[in-house]
C-alpha cells in the first residue's frame, strides 16, 4: 500500500518551559529547530485558548476561571456548604467530589474546579469555562478554532481528549497512525505540569517525565512513519514553571482594612495574583493603598494589561489586577492553601515564564508567541 504523504503533528506538552527544554535532552536528534516562544499573561485557561485561535485575551474572553457575577452565579447552593466542618471542606477529595457534582449538574463541558474557594464567597461568582475550548462553540466570545477549520473542511483529523490520561491518548493515536487516514493531530499532554507544581522545575522528577516523553514520541515517529511519507513534528507548551521556594501571604493585609467582602468590594486570590471588584466608593483607593506599599508585587497597569492582551472589554476579570514577584507563591489562595513547588502565572517576559517550541521543519519564521502557533497550524492544513 502506498504511504500517504504528510502528516502535521502537533504535540503539546503542558509546562514545558524553554528553560527545561535548554537543559535537558529531548529528541535532538529528530527536532533540530527549537527555541523560545512567548507566553501570555495568565494560566492555561488563558493561555490554551490563544493557541487554538490565534487570539489575545481580549479577543476570545477566557482568563482566570472565577469572575464576579453574583447575578449568574451557578454556586447558589454552595453557600450552606460553609456550615460544614473545616476539617471536611478544606479537603481535596472533598472538593473534587462537589466539583464533579456541581459541573454534572449544571452540565459544564470545560475543565472544571471549584479548588479552594471559600463557600461563603462562591455564590459571588461564576466560572468562566464552562464549556470544552476544544468543540465547536467552545470560546467564550464565539471565536472559531483551528478545529473548527479542520471539521469545516473535512480534513481527517485526531484530537486527545483531554480529560484522559496520557497513556490512553498516546494510545488512541497510535491506533489512528496505524489506519493512515489522518493529516492532522493534535496530542495533549499535561501530565507534567502536575509534576512540576508538585516537585519544582528543577526536580529529578521533571528530568524524568521528559525522558518518558522522549520515549513515547520515538514510538509514536516509528509508527507514523510507516504510513506517511513526510512527518512534520511541532513539540510545544503553553508556558514554563518557576520554581516558587516562598510563600506570600495577600489576604490578611486586605482583610485588615476592615471592607466587607461582597459589598465594599470583591476579590479572587489567583496563585500568583489578585484581582479586585470595586462595589463601593472608598474601597478602590483603600485597597490601592495597601497594594502600593507592597513590595512582593506590583499592580498592573492599564497600559501594561493592554500590551499583555489583557485589556477585557468588561470588567469581568477585575477592576485591579495585582501580580505577584516570580519565584513568590500567593498562599493561601482561592485556588489551594498546601504551598507548591513550582507555580507559572507570572510576568510572561520572566525567563522561567517563557514556552518552548521544537520542530524538523526548517521554518522561514518560527512562532515568536502562543499565539503565531494558530497560523502554522493553519498553513499546515492548507498546504
Ligand atoms: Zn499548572
């Protein structure tokens, strides 16, 4: 049987930081072309979304997953939740179980998690991903994605589901490699940045998973190659990790000033920032004041949110963005109060922030940032 003649793989490999990819070995004698490619300011919600549509922010509306919006906040019930024991609510299985209950019962497709936000404050907010990014009508402004191109097209394609493991989406690959009948995949792996979080970036056990990932895409190449002519290999991630040794504490500085939380104003403790809701007069210049004198962070500018794509047409996301100092870990926070050792989320341009992009095409001009990854998949499916 004659080989069909090109495959484009695109392989993405969740925190898989340029500064990892410089220091270990990872296919190099298969991927020649490899280089930094910039992140975007926030984490994957925001990040995944621009490189499946080329988008910034602004454009396609995905950010942090809690937004103030008590009028269509699906946590209503969530407020009797607080009548619980700490030592129960404050648990991770626990908390995992609700979000399971809670995404069934309001049908969420997207990834979902309640992490450690306070019951009492949830019914103040709704979640933002509601709906799987990677399925037609997955983006939140209604923008169209690279699949969406694929599906229109009929071009046969694989896409990992992501919620599964990556052993189970290798395999569901190599099964589809070995019919020959796709031209375009798309392979999610994100299990490494589950380790990074857990061990830090320098840890043996990041050295470890890239070698497991060294090995599994060798398998994978093998089997493409034996139905395809021409194998164009793209190897990417969404952002890097920067190793987090200190903990920083927000909250109690906030809660000294004595505001009521849901009148005076709103707030989401991120991991590496904090976005702030203005209810009243009076609490935006208290709460500023506090922020200016901090030194572990900065308030980020209207002009700076602008150049990071990050300037919402809404408010949704916040009225005030603070970030935290790489290398700082805001904890306890509404997403976990266990101190990690790795985090990302930082200022894109810190050198831990930075993505990584590999390839064995000779590119005229390789992707400068996430969102250029759009237009090469575009011109792969096109040529
Ligand atoms: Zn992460």
């Amino acid at each position: 049987m004659a080989k069909k003649e090109k495959l484009a793989l695109f392989t993405f490999i969740d925190a898989f930081g340029y500064e990892l990819l410089k220091r270990e070995p990872f296919l190099d004698d298969l991927l020649p072309y490899k280089s930094p490619i910039n992140t975007i300011f926030g984490y994957s919600s925001t990040c995944d979304p621009t490189i499946i549509t080329g988008l910034m922010p602004r454009e396609h509306d995905h950010f942090s997953f809690f937004a103030y919006n008590p009028e269509k906040s699906p946590f209503a019930l969530c407020r009797f939740f607080k009548y619980l024991p700490k030592s129960i609510t404050r648990r991770g299985r626990v908390r995992r179980l609700m979000s399971r209950f809670i995404k069934r019962l309001y049908g969420y497709t997207g990834y979902f998690q309640i992490y450690n936000m306070p019951f009492d404050k949830l019914p103040m907010f709704e979640y933002t991903e509601k709906r799987d990014l990677y399925q037609k009508g997955g983006i939140n402004s209604g923008a169209r994605t690279i699949f969406d191109d694929l599906r229109d097209q009929n071009i046969p394609f694989y896409l990992s589901e992501w919620w599964k493991s990556e052993e189970h989406n290798l395999a569901t690959l190599t099964e589809d490699l070995k019919k020959g009948e796709i031209e375009f995949a798309y392979l999610y792996m994100a299990h490494m940045d589950a380790i990074l979080h857990e061990h830090g970036p320098e840890a043996k056990e990041g050295s470890e998973k890239i070698k497991w990932y060294d090995q599994q895409m060798r398998k994978l190449l093998e089997v493409a190659h034996e139905q395809y002519e021409t194998v164009n290999l793209y190897v990417f991630s969404d952002h890097g990790m920067t190793a987090t040794p200190e903990d920083y504490q927000l909250i109690p500085q906030i809660e000294a000033l004595g505001l009521k939380f849901g009148e005076d104003y709103a707030a989401v403790y991120d991991s590496t920032m904090a976005r702030f809701w203005f209810l009243k007069p009076g609490a935006e210049a208290a709460i500023r004041g506090v922020l200016e004198k901090e030194t572990n962070g900065k308030i980020l500018s209207k002009e700076k949110m602008h150049e990071w794509g990050c300037d919402f047409k809404t408010n949704r996301y916040g009225d005030l963005f603070f970030l935290v100092n790489p290398g700082l870990l805001l904890c306890p926070s509404f997403l976990g109060e266990t101190h990690l050792a790795g985090m990302h989320g930082y200022d894109p341009n810190d050198k831990d922030s930075v993505a990584s992009f590999a390839t064995n095409v000779d590119l005229d001009t390789p992707p400068k940032r996430l969102d250029d990854l759009f237009g090469l998949m575009k011109k792969e499916i096109e040529s």
